[in-house]
C-alpha cells in the first residue's frame, strides 16, 4: 500500500486536470502578479526628495551687517531724492526769475526801440542764467 500512495499517475490524467486548472490557475496569477506589482510601485520611494519652491536662503532674514547695508543704502536713496528735489526747485525758481527777465527786457527794448548799454548787460545777464538752467536740466543726482 505504501508503494501506491507514490505511484506516478497516467499521462494522459495529468493533462486533463491541468487543461481544467489552466484557465483559473492563469487568470489567478496574472490578478496577484498585478497586485504585486501595484503594492510594489506604491511602496517605492519618489525618485527625487520634494523641494520648497522658495529656497531656504530666501526665506531666511537678513544678517545684522545685511541689515546695516540696507539701511546706508535707504538713507543715500532718501538722500538723493531730496537733492533731486531741491534742484527741482532751484530749476523752477531760475526758470520764473529767467522768464521775468525776458520779460522786462522785451519790454524794454520795444519801448525805447535802441540797444543801450544797460539792455546789452541785461541780455548778457539773460544769457548766463539760460545756460545755467540748462546745464542743471541735464544734470541728474542719481545713486551709483
């Protein structure tokens, strides 16, 4: 009896009950080998660790020499702004005084109708302050 639990079965058995088995047996191994696959691709890690989009050197707060930089350079800003602000002004102030000038020496000259010496000093004085103004309208103070 213990010869026949190890006999070899027919051929021909064998292969009637793996056509039967076959189909589920396929179809049970593709469905776990899928499984597999997923959980395995769920547990990989990601192929680069997630950066922040700020770096961290952005985000980080200025240093105390940092800090003393950008407060000289705030008050040199503030400084030319009140020097472009002031030659703003003196520029108006030419302008008016220039524009009063000629003026009067418009007037002059079409009352008297002739060039006398105190219309030509007049003109000459005119003259200078017109180059000034405009040598201070081309001159900007403007940071480095």
């Amino acid at each position: 009896m213990a010869s026949s639990i190890f006999r070899a079965p027919a051929s021909g058995e064998i292969r009637n009950r793996w056509r039967r088995i076959s189909p589920a047996v396929l179809s049970w191994a593709m469905v776990s080998g899928t499984l597999t696959l997923a959980g395995f691709a769920q547990n990989q890690p990601p192929p680069h660790p997630p950066r922040p989009v700020i770096l961290p050197e952005a985000n980080r707060p200025p240093d105390a020499n940092e800090q003393m930089i950008m407060r000289e350079q705030n008050a040199q800003k503030r400084n030319f702004n009140a020097a472009n602000a002031e030659r703003l002004r003196q520029l108006e102030q030419a302008s008016q005084m220039l524009e009063t000038m000629a003026i009067a020496l418009k007037a002059e000259v079409d009352k008297s109708g002739d060039m006398s010496p105190n219309t030509i000093h007049k003109a000459e004085t005119i003259e200078r302050l017109a180059r000034i103004v405009k040598e201070k309208m081309t001159i900007t103070v403007a940071p480095d």
